[in-house]
C-alpha cells in the first residue's frame, strides 16, 4: 500500500516539473512581454526599462530565465507580478484559495446530489424517475458551462436574491465574523451551483450505468436467493461493488470542474485562478501565467492523487499491483 | 437517429447562411438598438410583421396596431456570397422595406439582426468542430498507431507527452497556447489558429486509447501475415491497424465535437478567438455578459439556446451510434 502511494507521489514531480517548463516555453513564444507596452511611454526611458528588464531576466533566454524561476520556487518564493506590483505568491495563494473553494463546494454538490440521484435511478429502473433522471441527465450533459453561468448571472440580477460577482461584499472589512462568514457564503453559492451542475449529470449516468452493471451479476442473484433483504442486497453487496469504477472518473470529473471553474469564475467574476490567469494573460505578465498553470497544474494532480488513494482504500486489488 | 436529421439541418443551414438570413452580419439599423423580436402574425393569407416604433428615450419599442407589411419569400436585400464565391442578393424572407423589419430574435446593442448574426456565426462555430476532430483525430490516430506498434523508446516518450498534455486544465493550456499567438490577426487566421490549439490538446486522448488498441491488434495473425508479405511498418499500421479502430473512433469524435464547438465558444468569448465584427456563437455572447443588457434584453441569449440544441443533437447522434456500434448487447 504504501509503496503504492509512494511512486505516485514520486510520478507528480517530473510532471510538474514538465508542465512548467512547457508552459514557460509557450510564454516564451510569445510575441512581446510586459514591457512592449510601457516602451512606448516616452516618459519611461530606455535605460530604466532595459533596466527592468534586466532585473526580472527578460533579456535572458528563456531556458535561464527558467532556472531562475525554479530556483526560486524551490525556496517558496513564485516570483513578482510585474501588472500587480505585488509579489505573485501572495496573490496566488488568494486566488488559489478560492478556486478550491469553488471547486471543492461544487464537488461536494455534484457527488452529493448524484449518487443517491443514480442509484435511485438504477433501483427504480424503467419507472419516471428513472426516465426522468436520464431526460435531467441529458440535458444537463449538453448545457455548455457559459450559458448555465450567463442564466444564472440573469437570475441573479433580476431577482437579486444573489450578488452578482465577486467574493465578498463592499463592507466585508466592517463585518462582524459570523456576518463576513455569511457574506463569502452567499458570494460562493451561486457559481458553486453553476459548476456543480455540469459534473452532476455525468457522474449520475455513470452511478446509474454501474449499478446496474452489478445489480445483473450472479452473486446478486445469489444473495436474493438466499432470501436476504432488498435493501441489504443493493446497499451492502452490489453498492460496494458499483461504487469502484465510479471512483476511478473522479479523477476526471475534476479535470472538468477545473476547466470548468475557469469559465464559471470569468462569468460570473469570481476572483479564483482562472480569472488571474486571463487578467495576467491580457497584463502579458508571463512569469504569473506560469504560476497559475503550473498551480492548477498541482490542483488537479493532487486532486487525481486523493482518487487513487480513494480508489486504493475501497479497492484491495489496486493496493497489492 | 434524431440528432442526425437536426445535425443535417443545421449544417445545411449553415451552408445557405447567407441566403437563409434576412440581412448582412455586419448590417447595422442605427435607428433601432435592441429591438425585440418581431413574430409575424397571420393576416388573411400573408404572415405581417407590424411596425414597431420606439418609446420616448430609452429602447423600448412599441408595435403600432395595423400598421403591417406582409413577409414576402425570395426578397432581394443586402447583398452575399455564397459559399464564399458567388454573389447574390436574394433571401429567403423579409419584406424588403427597411421600416418594417423582420427581426425574428431581435436585434443586439449595435442593432445587429440577432438571427443573421446567429446564421453566420453557425458556419464558423460549426465547421470548427468538424475540421478540428479531423485534424486531431487523424493525428491522434497516427501516434496512436506508431507508439503502439513500435513500443520500447518511442512508446514511452509518446505517452509522457500524452500524460503532460492531458494533465493541465484544458482551458489553462488553451490559454497558454493562445499566448504565442500574435495580436491583430485576421479573421481567416484567427479561425485557423482556434483549430490548431483545440487540435493540438485534442490528439493526446486520442492516441492513449488508440495506443492501447494497437498493443493488443498487432498480435493478431493478419498482421503477422501482412509482415510476412513484406510490407512496410507504415502501411502495416494505415492499411491494417488502424481501420480496426473505426467503429471506436467514429463514435469518439462524434461525441467529441461539442468539446471543440465550446472551445470555440469560450476563446471567443473571453475576447481571444473570433473579433468583431465577424460573428461567432462566441463572441456574440460576450454582450449577454452585461448584466443591464441581459436583464432588459434576455434575447441576447439566442446563441446559447444555438449551442445547447447542436450539442444535445452531437450528444444524441454519438449514444445512436454507440449502441448501434456495440455488438455486445
């Protein structure tokens, strides 16, 4: 088991270690940086951006530039936002925070409402809820990301019972605690939801599907005969049994979600990383989208990681390969 | 197999955009600003649209009772090429007098017809599609092959490039792709570089899964026997390999298409991909993304309503497919 553990965290390192240097390639590719801008103020001298230049190693090619950024990595330190002016780890971590958030409400709401929602859907086969269930889950497979963001943006703004974009409100700094609590709540539900309800119908089908995979094997059969209970048949022998490969899109349904909390959080103005990542994209601050990809590089890494050690944990099989 | 006949309509659709449209994409009625949508009405035996005029200040338009011209078929209006070569000026409804315009999904804040916008925003949201899994699918298909027919070296650098791919948040490597590319591109180029970064992180899947077909056909007997016969690696992998993952991957790219459809969507959306004033499914909207408009003007939403029922309709055409694929059951 845990040398299980141990080479697929030892497997995350040269991937990030190629997923920045990628990245950091592509930044390097492209045409002109934050300077090219504020080359062209006549107020700011050649010497002074020349200068500037110098010091963040922009005259450098990329590959130096590359080991500058590593080695300051590896002491914690993400390099200084040259649109923010403020050092990038502060700023990252931030919105690092709130795409977890985000994404790990959404997780808790899509799996949540899913798997009971599948499974009632594979016991009940054929009735109108199971009917139902598949119409709810096609339809939601096909509802793009941009326009169940841009819906919800219209509910809030026309019933004003959400705020429209952003964390927290205005006042947030003069709240007491529990009201500041409240206040970041009712700024994450809204998107929360939003995200949510793309992954739900995936991972619904697929529970459904899987269950009924299992509720045709003979040991089930086997248990009826031997006159066990309905209810101990489905939740203790085929459950069980179901929920395995169920685990294994874990894994990819956060791939969705982090794809997904990118467009969410642009829409409906969520400061999280997919929103910092565009703002330095158009700032052409190449060193933070570095940090940004890299970051929700890491997310979805470990992320994958808690999946195999989910997966590892219900699954015997996997933890002796 | 009802997603198909949608799938045919539409892209036939979008193949007569500029005839099935009632104007120009680029047409602006300065004299009418988020005009709401116009429905015809049934008057003895003409469909008439009724004249609408505006409120006082703000866009509020009040339709004028019997002040009506009759739609006609076949009008002549604002002048087209079809499929890009021909030049016509014949649409196929309107009324053909600019003060009784027939805005059947309203107009948008630059007083755009929102339908025809929609109509040739089809052609290039929908050709995106088909053109990227071409492109990604046949290259993802070729690594595929190679890296599993050849295993050793080659396989292992193959799949850790795959892997890296894969392992980014497709819209943050899309982003980062997109960075490369230069500012102040034309349409034409804008169009054509959407397709190499959505193809460019499509082929990765691709190849994984054909990776592993290969590792389990290449031990068949006809291959064997195609060896034997003295023909090349190459031709062993095109002419024999690969056509037996056909039926896998038809399947794969139908249900695949929506994904490059919506990257489309986003890139332009996000203000990176397809610019004004040519329209796409995307950038037309980035307006609805204003709360004001969106709360007075919802039908600003009419692109979304578009991509919802083409990929419900790829969604419906790849589960036929798949079951009709699946000699299981």
């Amino acid at each position: 088991m845990w040398s299980f553990l141990f080479k697929r965290l030892l497997h995350m390192i040269p991937l990030l270690l190629g997923v920045s240097l990628l990245t950091f390639l592509l930044m390097s590719l492209a045409p002109g940086d934050y300077f090219t801008t504020l080359s062209q103020n006549p107020q700011i001298s050649p010497e002074t951006i020349a200068h500037l230049k110098a010091r963040f190693h922009l005259d450098q090619p990329w590959y130096v530039q590359y080991c500058y950024w590593f080695k300051s990595v590896l002491q914690g330190d993400f390099g200084y936002s040259m649109a923010y002016k403020i050092p990038a780890t502060s700023l990252i971590i931030g919105r690092l925070w709130n795409t977890f958030l985000l994404s790990f409400l959404a997780l808790i709401i899509a799996w949540g409402i899913a798997l009971p929602l599948g499974i009632w859907a594979a016991v009940r086969k054929d009735s109108w809820i199971d009917r139902g269930c598949s119409l709810f889950a096609f339809v939601g497979l096909s509802v793009p990301d941009v326009l169940l963001s841009l819906l919800a943006l219209w509910f809030a703004a026309s019933t004003g019972w959400f705020p429209v974009g952003g964390a927290q409100g205005a006042l947030y700094d003069f709240m007491p605690p529990a009201q500041q609590f409240w206040d970041r709540t009712h700024h994450l539900i809204l998107p929360a939801i939003v995200l949510a309800a793309s992954d739900l119908a995936g991972i619904m089908r697929r529970m459904r599907s899987c269950l009924l995979d299992t509720l045709r094997a003979e040991y089930v059969t086997a248990a009826r005969a031997r006159g066990l209970g309905e209810g101990l048949v489905i939740y203790k022998h085929a459950l069980r049994n179901a929920i395995n490969p169920i685990l294994t899109i874990f894994g990819y349904s956060l791939a969705g979600l982090l794809s997904g909390a990118f467009i969410v959080e642009n829409i409906m103005a969520w400061p999280g990383l997919g929103r910092l990542t565009m703002e330095a994209f158009f700032a052409k601050d190449s060193y933070l989208v570095v940090d940004c990809v890299v970051m929700a590089t890491g997310l979805l890494v470990i992320g994958n990681f808690i999946a195999d050690l989910l997966l590892a944990w219900s699954d015997p099989r996997i933890r002796l390969k | 197999m009802l997603g198909g006949e949608i799938l045919i309509l539409l892209y036939l659709v979008a193949l007569f955009a500029g005839f099935v449209a009632p104007y120009g994409y680029e047409r602006q009625d300065r004299d009418r600003f988020f005009h709401p949508p116009t429905w015809p009405r049934l008057s003895g035996l003409h469909l008439v649209v009724p004249r609408y005029e505006p409120g006082n200040g703000s866009f509020v338009y009040h339709a004028v009772t019997g002040d009506s011209k009759p739609i006609h078929f076949f009008v002549r209006g604002d002048k087209y090429k079809l499929f890009g070569l021909i030049t016509a000026t014949v649409h196929l409804f309107g009324t053909g007098d600019e003060n009784y315009p027939v805005y059947l999904l309203g107009t948008d804040q630059f007083g755009r017809d929102v339908l025809s916008r929609l109509l040739y925003g089809s052609q290039i949201s929908l050709s995106i599609g088909v053109i990227g899994i071409l492109l990604s699918f046949t290259f993802g298909m070729m690594i595929g092959g190679i890296s599993g027919y050849f295993s050793g070296w080659t396989d292992t650098v193959i799949m850790r490039l795959c892997e890296l791919i894969m392992s980014i948040p497709a819209l943050y490597l899309i982003i980062s792709l997109r960075a490369t590319f230069p500012p102040g591109m034309s349409s034409a180029q804008v169009y054509a570089m959407i397709i190499i970064i959505l193809s460019f992180i499509g082929w990765a899947s691709m190849a994984r899964v054909i990776r592993g077909m290969t590792l389990s056909l290449r031990e068949q007997q006809f291959v064997l026997a195609a060896r034997a016969l003295g023909q090349t690696h190459l031709k062993v992998i095109v002419r024999h390999i690969l056509p037996n993952t056909f039926s896998y991957v038809i399947v794969a790219a139908t249900l695949s298409v929506p994904y490059y459809i919506l990257g489309e969507v986003v890139l332009s959306f996000l203000g990176v991909g397809i610019q004004e004033p040519s329209a796409s499914w995307g950038n037309m909207l980035t307006a609805a993304q204003n709360t004001e408009y969106l709360r007075n003007y919802p039908w600003l939403l009419a692109p979304g309503a578009a991509i919802f029922i083409t990929v419900l309709a790829f969604n419906f055409l790849g589960d036929g497919l798949r079951d009709a694929a699946d000699t299981k059951s």
